[in-house]
C-alpha cells in the first residue's frame, strides 16, 4: 500500500500484540489483529486495551498456578 502526501497509517504488528498479550502463540496474534481489523470501532480506534480485550475474548489467557503451601 502506498501512501498519498495527504494520508497517514499506524501499523501495529503480531509481535505488538505478542508483547502485550505474551500467552498468544504467533498464529493467535495474527488472528487478534485480523479481528480486530475487521471488526473495531473507529471512534476508539486501536491501542493496548482493545488488542488485549480482543486477545482476551478469543483466546483467554490461561489460569496462572498458585502455589498453595500450607506449611
């Protein structure tokens, strides 16, 4: 894509969403970002808390382990 003298674009990348979202694998990251580009909102536009609520929605983050030491 090429951009005309009167246009911007902001790219974000699987590795972006990969930094926030670290549980996601390569494949899930691309799927974040293809949802999100089909289906956001262009009065919120995209940023952190919409690629890790996408994420969270079709990939939930696993249960972290607790330890549970009763010693």
């Amino acid at each position: 894509m090429k951009l005309q003298d009167n246009e911007i674009a902001i790219v974000w990348s699987a590795e972006d969403v990969k930094q926030e979202c670290e549980w996601l694998t390569d494949e899930q990251a691309l799927d974040v970002l293809y949802a999100i580009e089909h289906r956001h909102d262009a009065c919120i536009g995209i940023n952190w808390e919409v690629i890790h609520y996408t994420a969270q929605y079709l990939y939930p983050e696993p249960e972290k382990e607790t330890s549970n030491d009763n010693t």
